[in-house]
C-alpha cells in the first residue's frame, strides 16, 4: 500500500466513526504487544465472532520451510477482549499509525473494521484488525489438532507460533479472560513439543509450552 492509499482509508474509517474517543479492539497480541499509547481500558465482548489460527505466514512466526499461523477472528460465536481508549487527537492520524501496524497490502483492507462491543458501561463500537477475514492466505475452520501441529513447530525472527499463543493466553488471563478453545490448544501444542523432544514433562516442571519458549 502506499502513503495515499493509507491516508485515503483513515479519512474513510474515520468518518465512519461514532463521535467521542477512538477505542481500538484486542483479542490477540495488541493485548500484549500495543505499540501505542491508551488512557483507558476495558474489558469487553463481541459477539458473532471468536478467536482463530487462520492466517497463514511466511515470516515473522513461520518460515516458507515452515509455515506459521496468525490470529483472527472467524464469524461466529462470542469473543471476549480488551478495548484501548487512545489519546484525544486527530482520528485519522491515530488510525493511519494504526493501519501502518497491521495492514501491508490492498488484499487486508476488508479486514479491518467497526466492531461492535458490549462493555459494562453499554455498547459501543472499536476498530478491529484481522476480522472477518476470507480468501487467499486462510485456512478456515481448522481442527485444533491440525493448528497445533503447526504452532508448535513454526518459527521465525520474531519468535515461535508456541510463543505467541502462550502470551495470548497468559495475557487474557490477567484480565480474567478463559477463551476455553485456546486453553485447549495450549494443551495440544504442549503435547506436541513434547513428543518432538521426545521429553515427558514431570509434575512440578513448568509446562511443555513454556520450556518452547523461553
């Protein structure tokens, strides 16, 4: 994308805003990983859509000689997330920073989006990344099984597929938040590490999927 198709966008996203503060929605590493600056959050929930592995990567936590999995978020179900209130400020600036973060190519745009969400206070809307997302460079609905094979054994110069579920999960934890599918594929990778290295954890080592990482 260029500089005029990032501007073109934020002024678009922008007038699609509601009036008052820009709020921004996490369900995956903006939670732990924001690179901007927030004075507030919430915890929130959306509904119609949940946490997936679906976005296959190259690099970053994957390499062409083996490929990794981002997250996203699928139609269907409920996801429970955190909102960010940014800095009073110009919208379109703050959200073309943002879209400089998240977004690369012309084939993202449809990705990013108004998500609506209910916080304690009532409903409102956050811009989401990586919803709804569909065509070349997913693989939808995947079994937990398969997508643990993966996280478990993809690895690039940022890090390791293991290591970003293990922040995400341990994250959402500190704000109270059990995504019971990512628990379960915390258990999955874990068994899968473990019949890499070919090592049984014993009971009162640190788990499987931490020992991966650290």
């Amino acid at each position: 994308m260029s500089d005029e198709d990032y501007q073109a966008l934020a002024l678009r996203l922008a007038d699609e805003a509601d009036a008052g503060p820009l709020w921004v929605f996490a369900y995956g590493s903006l939670i732990w990983k924001p690179a901007f600056e927030s004075v507030e959050q919430q915890r929130v929930s959306a509904h119609g859509w949940h946490r997936s592995f679906c976005l296959d990567i190259l690099r970053w936590r994957g390499s062409p000689a083996q490929p990794g999995l981002m997250m996203a978020l699928e139609r269907g179900g409920r996801c429970d997330g955190v909102i960010y209130r940014l800095p009073d400020g110009e919208k379109p600036a703050q959200i073309e920073r943002l879209l400089r973060r998240e977004i690369d190519d012309h084939e993202s745009i449809s990705s990013v989006r108004w998500v609506p969400v209910r916080t304690s206070q009532g409903r409102l809307r956050a811009l989401g990344f990586w919803v709804g997302v569909t065509g070349q460079g997913t693989s939808l609905r995947q079994p937990l099984e398969k997508v643990a094979w993966v996280l478990a054994r993809a690895c690039g110069h940022v890090g390791s597929g293991a290591e970003y579920l293990y922040n995400t999960v341990s994250h959402l934890d500190a704000f109270g938040i059990h995504d019971r599918n990512l628990w379960r594929l915390q258990e999955l990778v874990a068994d899968e590490i473990q019949s890499i290295h070919g090592h049984r954890i014993a009971s009162g080592e640190p788990s499987a999927i931490n020992v991966a990482i650290t």
